[in-house]
C-alpha cells in the first residue's frame, strides 16, 4: 500500500544521517535513495525531502528519470 505524505513528513526522508531520500513531483513521492547523484539527499542544489515539481523541469532531463524510480507515495 502506498503512503500519503505531507510536506512536514516529506520533509523528514531527506537522505541525512542515514535515512531514506525522498522526492515529490506532480503529487507522486519518489524513492531517490539508492540514486547515486542524490547521496547524502543532495541533488545540484536541490535536497530530498521537498516537493520539487517546479525544479524537474528546469533539469536537462526533465521528467525521463522518473520512470526508473520506485514510487513510494503520494503527496497530499
């Protein structure tokens, strides 16, 4: 079953200190962890635990990543 977050629960899957790296896009919560460039939940600028749905389409590869992440929730 999928989760619902928040953006205060997002918030806490920042990929600091050991704990997973999430990101929202289009109300989908996405599982950047095992993302190489998103160690530590650092992204070129960007950090984990943010809705960044604005940003992704400024990114050279726009939203074509995400057909390779998991999806782990929604954002409500």
């Amino acid at each position: 079953m999928e989760k619902e977050f928040d953006l205060t629960q997002l918030a806490q899957y920042d990929g600091q200190d050991g704990r997973p790296a999430y990101v929202a896009i289009d109300g989908i919560v996405y599982d950047v962890t095992a993302v190489p460039a998103w160690k530590g939940g650092k992204h070129h600028g960007n950090t984990a635990g943010n809705d960044l749905s604005d940003v992704i389409t400024h990114a050279p590869h726009e939203k074509a990543v995400l057909t390779k992440l998991p999806k782990v929730g929604t954002l409500k």
